[in-house]
C-alpha cells in the first residue's frame, strides 16, 4: 500500500466501482493458502456430499448445508464432473476468515485492513463472509452478472469484495468481468430467507447491458476491490489452467443486517472487525 496513492484509488473506486492492486500479496504466501485449501477439502469425504453450487436454478440455496454455513467451513461442488468422472469442488465457504489459522491471518493482514480503511474511510468493518472458489479445469462454472449486495445486504448499502488471486487469471480460465460505474444505478435484486426457505425479489427488471464489460486478468497476489453493488460476472473454465481466488466481504457495522439475509451466524459467533485495528 506504500506505493498506493490513497486519494486516487479512492476517487477510482468512487467513480468505477472497483480498484486492482497488483502484487498486493506475494507468490509465495499465495501458494500456501492455496495448498491449505486443498489441505481443507481433503479432510472431507467428497462421495458423501451432495450439495453443488449452481449459479443457474441456485439449488444449493434449499440445502441446509449450504445455508448453515455461515459459522463453518464447507465444500460445494461444481454440478458438472471432470472427464473421469471425479467431482469437483466450486468452492469452499463463508468462515474461513473465523476458522482457520491461515485463512484468519491474511484477512486480517494490516493491509488488508489498510485497503479498506482507504476506499471507504467512514466504514466501521466486519469480517461477514470468506471463500476460496476453485473454478477448476474444464468444470468450472459460469458465474452470470450479479451484485454481491443482493445477497449480503446490508441498508445502506455497505458491502465490499476483496477478491485475491492464488492462480493467474485470464479470459481463458474465466477471470473476473465488470460493468465499470453501474454500482450507482442501484440493486437490481434482493436474496431473502425465512427459515429454510429462500427466494429472490426483483427490483429492478432491467437486463444487465451486453456492452461496457471489462475483464480483469490478474496475476497471483493481485486483490480486487469492489462495491458491493457493481455488476461483475466470470465465464466458464475450459482451460487445462485452474482458476482459485479467494474472496473475503466486510460490512459496515453502523448498518443494518436484515434478519431475512441467507447468511446467519450464531450468538456464540458475532462478527468482528480486523484485528489489526482492535
């Protein structure tokens, strides 16, 4: 962050949404989470999971599995199997930042905290939600367009993404896309639950446009900043190439958390802020 200039990466952010800081993390300390991920989903027996993440019909979100996750580490598999038949995970969530030395150390990297005390100076961070999503070789997913406050919303909106690369990613492998300045038009949808039971309110109808997309390809280390309102989707991975990131959304404590939000944590499990910063 010392090469940073802090006023013009907030007046970035303000105006576009996002904000790319290569070399944010070194390769080398990539390279050890990544390999502490894998370490993760080897401690679970992948035969006896059946919940896959599909970003289309979304099935997983009537799979308590997936909507107790708040407060554990999980694996979600990709619905599509590799070539000899193995599954393959999508990605493995939301406490990462909570529940593994590793993982709990780099989310609270001064920083990290630096980062976001940068972009949005007023903000009293919590740590919500953390993953590591695999996009693995030929099976990975498409992600289409959508904003990470429909399904972390807070009122105001105060949702922020930092999304860090442990693989280099490309067009090929399915790198992050965004829809420069669209964080101002507004949420398009809200993700809500009662009990087991969730659904999506629409808010805006409008389609998201087909033109003004930008692709980030990114080396290893490089984080993504972005407002939880901008637009960004990713492609397929049909390239022999993986693309792992792992992504951490902090939230503004002054804000308000609906009851009617998927994610939940438990009373002995409050959020909390970056360490680094007491």
């Amino acid at each position: 962050m010392s090469a940073l200039d802090p006023p013009s990466l907030r007046a970035q952010f303000e105006a576009e949404g996002f904000v790319v800081i290569p070399g944010f993390l070194p390769k080398a300390h990539c390279a050890q989470l990544r390999t502490q991920a894998e370490a993760l989903v080897a401690g679970f027996d992948l035969g006896e999971i059946e919940t896959t993440f599909d970003t289309i019909d979304e099935a997983h979100a009537r799979d308590r599995w997936f909507l107790d996750s708040g407060a554990a580490i999980r694996p979600f598999l990709e619905p599509e199997r590799d070539r000899g038949g193995a599954r393959r995970v999508n990605k493995l969530g939301h406490a990462l930042h909570e529940l593994d030395p590793q993982f709990r150390a780099l989310c609270n990297h001064p920083d990290l905290a630096r980062v976001v005390q940068t972009l949005a100076p007023d903000m009293e961070p919590l740590l919500l939600q953390s993953m590591v999503i695999f996009k693995p070789p030929r099976v990975g997913g498409v992600v289409p367009p959508h904003q990470d406050s429909t399904y972390l919303y807070t009122e105001p909106n105060s949702v922020i993404g930092l999304w860090l690369a442990l693989d280099d990613a490309s067009g090929a492998n399915g790198c992050l896309e965004v829809l420069p300045g669209a964080h101002r038009e507004g949420l398009r949808k809200r993700y809500r639950r009662r009990g087991d039971e969730t659904w999506t309110e629409v808010l805006d109808a409008r389609p998201w446009p087909r033109e003004g997309w930008r692709a980030l390809p990114a080396e290893v280390g490089t984080l993504v900043a972005f407002d939880g309102l901008l637009p960004h989707r990713s492609a397929p991975n049909r390239s022999a190439s993986p693309r792992c990131a792992f992504t951490l959304h902090a939230i503004d404590a002054r804000a308000e958390y609906p009851d009617d939000n998927w994610l939940r944590r438990p009373t002995h499990m409050p959020l909390r802020g970056f360490e680094s910063q007491g």
